[in-house]
C-alpha cells in the first residue's frame, strides 16, 4: 500500500496560514499541523517507514482526502497522540 502526499513547497506559512510571514522547513522534514488548534509540527521525512505514522496518514486520507485545509498534511489526532506517537518514533 502506497500514500501520495500533496506536494509541499520547502517553504511554509507560520502560525495563520494567511500570514505574510514564512518559515522554512530543514531539508528531510515536512510540517504537519495537529489537534483541535491545528498545531504546527515539523518531523521528520524518515517517519513515512514507520507503520504507526502510516497509520496517522491513513487516518488523514480518510477524513480529509487529499485537501487539506491548513495547506499542508493535516493529522486528525490529538496534540497528546500525536506527541505520544512521535516520541516513541523518536527512540527508534
């Protein structure tokens, strides 16, 4: 099973995505915005092989399709799973 995300531009819109202001993304990273408050996260590309983020995706593909309304990879979870996840993403 393959995920196609939505092109990114390395360059992304801090905070509101309608700000002027931009914010880069290090190279090996993409932004992901989580929880009721949308939550911007930058992470790691290296995340994509893992299948608990995988499942993350999958839950983003169903609930948002491919538009997502932040602009860039919307995650439907809580701020507190999502850091959950990652952490132990982290001590891989």
């Amino acid at each position: 099973m393959g995920f196609r995300l939505p092109l990114m531009r390395r360059t992304l819109f801090a905070g509101n995505h309608t700000s002027s202001k931009a914010v880069d993304v290090p190279k090996g990273y993409f932004a992901v915005y989580v929880g009721e408050k949308m939550k911007r996260f930058v992470i790691p590309l290296s995340y994509l092989n893992q299948p608990s983020f995988r499942e993350l995706l999958s839950q983003a593909e169903e609930e948002f399709g491919f538009n997502h309304p932040m602009g860039g990879l919307t995650i439907p979870c809580s701020e507190d799973v999502f850091q959950h996840i990652t952490s132990c993403l982290n001590g891989i």
